[in-house]
C-alpha cells in the first residue's frame, strides 16, 4: 500500500539494460516498511521472471562464508538480490562493495534494506556513481493512512483521527493503533500502554544505560535539541549521549539540532507519564523553566525559537493535536514588516478581509507598522502570513472610533482597572493566512511562537487581547490557555469577531505557565486560574491615585461611588456595602499611623483635612498650631502612609485569592493586620 515512487525506482531497475551490478539501499527506522516493500519488490520481479533470492541477513552467520552461502543463486545469470536486516552486515561492508557484489552477474539489481544507510564512504566511492542509490523511506501520505488504519480496524470507525494523528504515518504504529482498543476518554482514543510499549521495544529499542535513557526522554520532550540542552540537565555526558543520538535511525538532524521521529517522541513522552508520572512532571517542569529562561536572556531569533518551543513543550497534551507546533521541515520563517512587504500585507489583508478590512488594516499600518510581522514561504520567500499586535499604553479617540475592536478592548479595560493611565495592553488585531498555501499549517504555529515570546519577555504587560474570526481551533486553544472570552461577538464589515484576553495583573506569567503545567497532564478539566471578582487589580501607582480621589472625596458620595478601590481585593473580600466597606478600612489605615509614636501630627493632618474636613488648609495648620510647610510635610506623609498600609491589604487578600485560602465577601472584619503587631 502505497509507495509508489519506490516501486517505479526498482521497476526502472528492472529495466535497465546495464553492464554493472545495481544496488537500491532503504533505509529508516524500525516499523517504517522496508520488509513489507521488499516483499512488494519479490512480487514484482517474480512476475516478470527473474531470478529472486532473498536473505534476512539478521538470521545468517554475519560471516563472509555464511553469507555467500545465504545469497548464492543457483544456474548463475542475473540475479534479483533482497537483503533485510543490512544492517547486520556493516562490519563486512569493504567485503561485500569488493568482493561480493562484484561477483555477481552484470545487469543484476541487489536491494539492501536497514535502519542506517551504507557508509559515507561507500556513498562517496566515485567507482559507485549512479550505481548505488540510497533513499530513506519516510511515513506514509494521510490517505494511505487513512487505509492502513481502516484495515487494521476490527470494529467501528470512531477514533481513526486520533489513531492517524498519533502515528503520523509510522506504518507500523498506524497497524498498532489501528488494532487497540485504546484508553477512551472524554476527548477520544489515546494509544493504551501495551500499544506504547510494543512500539518502543520494536523501534527505540533498549538505551545503553539510564543517561541515555535520560537524553531520549528530555530529546522527546522539545521540538529539536542540542548538546548544549543536555548539558543543563546532565554535563558530564552531554558529549556522550548526543552523540548516541546522532546515530539513532529515528533521530533526524533539522536546521538547528537534532528531531526524533514525531511517533517516537510521542511514544516516549507517553511511556514516561504513565509509568513515573511524578518524573514526568519534575522533567518537563525543569524543560519548560530552562525554555522560558532562553526567551527572556537571548536576542532574536534565538528568543523566538526558545518561544516556539515553550509552546511545544506546553503542547504535550492532546489538547494541541491540530497544530503543526514543530514545523519538521521549517517551511515558513518570520520577518519584520518593511517597505517591500507592505504591499503583500495589503494584498493578503484584501484578500481575507475585503474593501472595509483593508480600511482597517492601512490604518494599524501607519499608526504602528512596527507592530506587522511577516510569514514567508521558505522556498519561495512569498508571504503567506501576517499577523498584526498592536501595542497600547494609552487609549486615542481616532484609533478607538476607527477600530471597533480596540474600542471594545478599551471599554474593557476601563470596566476593570478604570480610567487612569499606565495599562498596558497587547492586542492580536490580524491573524492573516494565505488561502491557497501550502504552508498554512504552518503559519500560525509562528505566530503563536511571537505572541508567547512578547507574553514571556516583556518586563510590564497588564493585558493580552486576541481577536478571533472563526477558527474553532483557535477559540479552543486560547481558552485552554486561560484567555477568556470578552461578552459578545462584534460586527467588523462582514466579519463577527470574538476577542478573548488574559488580565496578567491577577494570573502572572509564573503562574500561568504553571496552570499550563497543570493542564498538560490533566487536560481541559483542570481548574481555571482564580481571579478576582469584579476585581480591578490596580498597578502601585493606579492604587495610590485611587486613594488620594477617595481621601478628596470623603464628603462626595456620588464621586466615592465612582471610585476603583470599590472593585478592589480588600474591599472585595469584606461582606457588606463596598462603600461602607472601603470607608471603614480607609479610617483603620488612618488610625494605623499612630501605631508610629513619632507619627501622630500626620495622622492629626490626614483626619481633619479629609475625614473631618470644612476647613481650609491653611486653617488646619492653624488648627495643629503648626506651620504651613510643616502641616504639608505631615499631610503628604501620612496620605502615603495610608496607601502603604492598604497597599499590603491588596497585597495580601490578592495572593489569598490566588491560592485559594479566601473567600470573597465571608470576612466580616476586612482587616488584616499589617503592622507587625
């Protein structure tokens, strides 16, 4: 089934006419079919009469005498010679090039199928030409996947998609697949232990020792790697193991580093979660620190390969199945938006978007063309991608009444943190593929590898919004990742777009790549992150200007009303009217400066200018029986004294909520005590 180029090549062979012996070397991992395809090659020549003999060298005497022997043909003439297990013969290779396929008949066609090609020196022996012809047998296409798993498949149909994407055209792994009955889950078919297992002991083997175990399962873990990977978890025999790897017939070297085969590294990953999954976890948690750690300390590109990979890492779980989160042949790589590439981001933009999304887009393209990232074709350098995130530190009338989507960012933003500058917001405004590439698969893994690398690396980000217009996979992914779906769907032209957003001031990045941690072994059912209810998490500064309006506004109720302390976690956590509440804990912190016995004329200036008020400033410091400069000492003193002490009660009550010890409006006091008493 399948392997159509490899039979064409031999029946070509077949043909030739030639005075030299012709020899076609296979070669791939175990279970990739190479024995299936030399029984194909038997069929094929027996049936156009030819002399067949066919030797599995694993079972001959790896002996020259035994293996002349095995291979002899008899009547002499031309000869069809199939050789499984080659690689048996390797340390009689100078033996069999010279010797041994000299002696053979001219015109005869000798196959030679193994895990690892013939030497490098046989490859570049210059008397060999044409005459020797290696291939790698590679997996199998997704239809005849699709055939393969069907046939192998005794019952009914459900699970054929999970079973093709867990082999990725392994053939040996899709027969596997196709038979077990497998661990159903809530979200399908997942390969049971026993089919794992199996798939190791016929691929992978046994590693020499537990280091090189060790290398397998952290190489197994990342998108490629490299010695100087290894060397973070084990140096004293990074050298050692990188090499063995190297040298693995299911290890294949990319542009940067090294690549198990995707159903190996599945299979590993699998194995190792299942029978150590405290291991498991300590290894990737220990994998996704060092990653995260790349993308803040390295410049790019070397950042935005370190974001790819948290990705991958993150991706373990089948939540991510969809995702071309590897990108195996690096078919699309990332460029800044330039001159050159404004006019291809306007022609895709038109293409997806229409007359009205262009609009949009050439306005975004002179506010922030910094903010344009290019995917090009790496073999046509033709853009099949953009993806537009804007940046925002302050909210301009124009860009909200042009952009309904930043304008809907904006409102909320301002419902939740209120109105004070100094939020800072990222949003994923254009996700753009080319309709016709194919490379889209692709595409948006780069993506999402700038987007996490932007999350990871900024030193103050309070928001990250993402708008979305249809692609259920994406929705899906963005809510596993603990962004939530801001109300409603917005009419863009002819578009509806939905924009979700994470609030980064109550889910930091440390604990969301925890909670992603938590939900790459336990799935979609692990808890969400805690947050607060209708909970405005100011910025220090944003909370101390909060202060200074509720102190100012003391004897104003409707002004009060308005107050973002209101929504705060301190307030938030007391049972009771908010107002009430926040005045309450307000005179507490104002009290509170007595507890410094040097203290007490700032508390005097904060309580009769504020609590009490009616008086002027200058009759206050009357009042104190001090001067004026001194009254505006003590006052600004005290005020900040007042922000310290409920700055700690936010600080507080936030980190209860986070690890779950509060319960919002069950704390009938309100009161924490942050003065060391």
């Amino acid at each position: 089934m399948g392997r159509e180029t490899e039979l064409e090549e031999f029946r070509a062979a077949l043909d030739e006419q030639l005075d030299d012996v012709v020899v076609l070397a296979l070669h791939g991992p175990g279970g990739i079919g190479k024995s299936a395809l030399l029984r194909r090659y038997a069929i094929e020549a027996t049936h156009r009469g030819c002399a067949v003999v066919e030797v599995d060298a694993g079972m001959v005497e790896p002996t020259e005498e035994a293996f002349a022997a095995a291979a002899t043909v008899t009547g002499g003439g031309r000869v069809i010679l199939l050789v499984d297990a080659a690689d048996s013969l390797a340390h009689l290779e100078d033996w069999f090039r010279k010797r041994f396929l000299l002696s053979l008949a001219p015109g005869s066609v000798v196959v030679l199928a193994g895990r690892r090609p013939p030497s490098l020196r046989w490859r570049s022996d210059p008397e060999w030409g044409d005459s020797l012809r290696v291939r790698q047998l590679g997996g199998l296409s997704p239809a005849e996947s699709l055939r393969v798993v069907s046939d192998a498949m005794t019952g009914g149909i459900a699970g054929r998609g999970a079973r093709i994407a867990f082999a990725d055209g392994h053939p040996l792994a899709l027969r596997l697949a196709g038979r077990d009955d497998g661990l159903e889950r809530g979200d399908g078919w997942s390969p049971s232990p026993a089919v794992v297992g199996e798939l190791l002991r016929r691929v992978v083997g046994s590693p020499p020792s537990a280091a090189h175990r060790r290398a397998l399962e952290i190489c197994a873990h990342v998108p490629d790697a490299t010695e100087d990977l290894l060397s973070v978890f084990m140096p004293d025999r990074a050298y050692e193991v990188f090499d063995w790897l190297r040298r693995q017939p299911y290890v294949s070297t990319g542009a940067n580093a090294l690549r198990l085969l995707p159903v190996v590294a599945e299979a590993v990953n699998r194995d190792l979660r299942w029978r150590a999954p405290d291991a498991y976890l300590s290894l990737h948690k220990a994998v996704r620190t060092h990653v995260q750690d790349l993308v803040r300390s390295r410049p790019e590109p070397e950042s935005l390969r370190a974001a790819a990979a948290f990705n991958h890492v993150q991706a373990r779980g089948r939540w991510a199945h969809g995702f071309d989160w590897g990108d195996r042949h690096d078919s699309v790589y990332e460029t800044p938006c330039d001159a050159e590439g404004i006019r291809a981001i306007r022609d895709l933009s038109h293409e997806a978007l229409g007359a009205d999304g262009l609009a949009t887009v050439d306005f975004w393209l002179h506010r922030q063309p910094e903010g344009f990232h290019l995917y090009r074709s790496a073999g046509t350098d033709e853009v099949v991608g953009v993806l537009g995130l804007l940046r925002f530190d302050r909210w301009d009338a124009v860009e909200t009444v042009i952009d309904p989507v930043v304008r809907a960012v904006r409102d909320h933003v301002e419902s939740e943190a209120g109105t004070g500058l100094g939020q800072r917001a990222d949003l994923v405004r254009f996700m753009l593929v080319q309709k016709r590439s194919t490379e889209g698969a692709a595409v948006l893994p780069r993506m999402l590898a700038r987007i996490t690398k932007e999350v990871l690396s900024q030193e103050r980000l309070d928001w990250t919004f993402v708008a979305v217009s249809g692609n259920g996979r994406l929705r899906r992914l963005l809510e596993y990742a603990d962004f939530r779906q801001l109300r409603g769907t917005l009419s863009w032209g002819d578009h509806g777009v939905t924009i979700y957003g994470h609030d980064w001031r109550t889910t930091g990045v440390s604990e969301w790549a925890e909670l992603l941690d938590v939900r790459m072994l336990s799935g979609s059912r692990a808890p969400r992150s805690r947050s607060l209810p209708r909970a405005a998490v100011l910025s220090r500064a944003s909370f101390d200007d909060a202060v200074h309006d509720a102190l100012r506004a003391w004897h104003q109720r409707d002004r009060l009303a308005a107050n973002p302390l209101l929504r705060a976690a301190f307030v938030a956590q007391a049972s009771g009217d908010p107002e009430q509440v926040l005045r309450r804990l307000i005179v507490r912190a104002v009290e509170a400066i007595d507890h410094d016995p040097k203290a007490k004329g700032q508390r005097a200036a904060v309580w009769a200018t504020y609590l009490k008020g009616g008086s002027t400033q200058q009759a206050v410091a009357r009042e104190l029986s001090v001067s004026f400069s001194t009254y505006r000492r003590y006052l600004k003193r005290g005020v900040e004294r007042v922000c310290w002490y409920l700055w700690e009660q936010e600080r507080t009550y936030v980190a209860q909520a986070r690890s779950g010890r509060l319960h919002y409006g069950e704390n009938s006091d309100g009161v924490s005590d942050t003065t060391g008493r």
